[in-house]
C-alpha cells in the first residue's frame, strides 16, 4: 500500500520520524526529525558529510527507509504517489545534450503526464530566447534553468532544491528566490539544501542545520538567535571624545573613532536610549544582530561539545 495514514489539511506535507541510516557500520543519520508544511521554505545547512544528502535521497526514496520513518502527504517515499507529488533539482543536473530546452522539457513533461505551457515556462526561467537551442550548447546557469522550469511542472506539494543557485549569477539567482516564493505561494513545501547563507537568510521561513548526521536545529532564525543568546553589536562614531564614550558605555574603542558595545538583544533598547542621550558627542552608529554565518557556527560546533 502506499499510503501511510489519512491526511488532512494540517497535516505535513513531509514528515520524518526519528531517522536513522548507516553506510556500512558508520551512521550518517541519527535520529532525525523533520516536518515541512505547505507553502514553507526551509534551508537545509550543514558542512559535506553532515548528512543532508543522504537525507534528500532517502526522502526522494533512492535509499531505503522504514516503513514508519518517512512520508510524503501519507506516501511512503519511492511510491507512485510521492514520486508524483516531489520534484527535485540535483546540484549537478545533466540532460541530452542534443535535444532544445522545449523538446528536453516537453519529453518530461510527457512522462509525468502533466499538460503545460511549455514556453511560458521556458521564458518565466529565463530561456525564452534559448527554448530551441540545443541543451549541449547551454552554460551550466542555463541548465540549471531548465531544470528549475522542470521543477515548475505539475505544481508538485513538495519540492527539494539542491544547491538551486549554483552557476548563476547575481541577477539569476534573485529571479529563481522569486520562483521559489512563487512555488510556496501556490502551497508547495519547498526544501533548499545550500551553504549560501546570506541568500537563505532572508529567503526561507526555518533553518535546519545537521552536524554529523544530527539535526541539531530547527527553528525560525528569530527564534534560533534567541535560543542561542549570541550578542548584537553597537558600533558607535564620535563626534567628539571617543573615550568619554567608551567609559560611560563600557565599549572598546575602534581606530581611535569609535566605540563597539556588545549586548544581549534584550539590552538593545536601554543602550540606543542612553545613546540618544548623548546628543551631539554621537555622529552615527551601526547596529549589526547576529547573522546566519554566526548562528551556523553556534549551532553546527557548539551545540553538541
């Protein structure tokens, strides 16, 4: 049978349960735990080795898992059903080399017995003007086009993206995040496994972070940046005295101009108060919060010492 159970509208549409796998006599995953939503983005992060791929693959049912351990809206992985409902875009992604864009899209198109647009697919990526050129003779950004217009058939309810920005340019991978918000707009769950952070930061509603084959986070980055209590930084500029500055805030001075305070996000308000206070000594300040490459490092090493 490939359903697990009945499923409602609040259900997942990804869930994993406690997942383990080993290669030989080495665990890449320790009990895993993981549940993705409609409509959701969540990026995956984690070093080589971590775990991510083996978890992707086993998701997309290449790997074998317990009956109990995965499901995709009820199906079990590999099935008819949740092969029917997944799309995948591999980081490293080949096609026929001589077929166009339109014929390497149509035939799958016709495998998955889905009616579309073929080129108003092809021009929303980005290839309207390489539709009929043959896929030998695209950029490895191009392929990677055709393989998100793949993606796009069908209007799949879960959708796995590994490195979906690799090989495009600055512009390019703007454009495929639009899609992607487009995608969880229309109620696909999306996963995107990438060591962008700075993309996925801003992009995505979770993080996930796997450290040798733990999960060992799983939350929105506000909450992932309170748990962790990692410090916000207020560099001040002076006007006038720098040390008179540095004295009454308890900041280190900066290249003899400024003063950079370190605080706890729940002290930020009482310092820009007293900041504020301080009129015309003060030309400017920064404040920059902890960002994803600190939570990364925080969750990734720290976590399991």
């Amino acid at each position: 049978m490939d359903k697990i159970n009945a499923r409602n509208d609040s259900d997942p549409v990804l869930l994993i349960k406690s997942l383990n796998k080993f290669r030989g006599s080495a665990q890449v995953l320790r009990d895993v735990d993981l549940k993705l939503f409609a409509g959701q983005r969540i990026a995956l992060l984690g070093h080589n080795g971590a775990g991510k791929s083996t978890l992707i693959k086993t998701v997309l049912g290449l790997i074998s898992a317990d009956a109990d351990k995965i499901s995709i809206c009820g199906s079990k992985p590999g099935s008819r059903q949740a092969r029917s409902l997944t799309a995948f875009l591999p980081e490293a992604i080949s096609f026929h080399p001589a077929l166009t864009g339109y014929e390497q899209l149509g035939m799958f198109s016709r495998l998955a017995n889905v009616k579309a647009d073929l080129t108003g697919l092809l021009e929303r990526v980005g290839l309207g003007d390489a539709m009929h050129r043959r896929i030998g003779t695209y950029s490895k950004g191009m392929r990677q086009r055709l393989g998100l217009a793949q993606v796009l058939l069908g209007r799949p309810k879960l959708a796995l993206l590994d490195e979906p920005t690799s090989g495009l340019d600055p512009i390019s991978r703007q454009e495929l995040y639009t899609i992607i918000d487009e995608l969880a707009a229309q109620g696909t769950a999306v996963l995107i496994a990438s060591h962008a952070l700075t993309e996925v930061e801003a992009r995505t509603d979770r993080i996930a972070i796997m450290r040798k084959g733990y999960l060992v986070a799983d939350d929105t980055l506000a909450a992932l940046t309170a748990n962790a209590g990692l410090p916000t930084r207020v560099r001040i500029r002076a006007r006038g005295d720098v040390a008179a500055i540095a004295v009454q805030t308890g900041g280190r001075r900066i290249n003899g101009a400024s003063v950079e305070i370190e605080i706890q996000t729940a002290d930020k308000m009482t310092l820009l108060r007293e900041i504020a206070a301080m009129g015309e000594a003060v030309a400017d300040l920064d404040i920059t919060p902890p960002r994803l490459e600190d939570l990364y490092r925080y969750y990734a090493k720290e976590r399991l010492q």
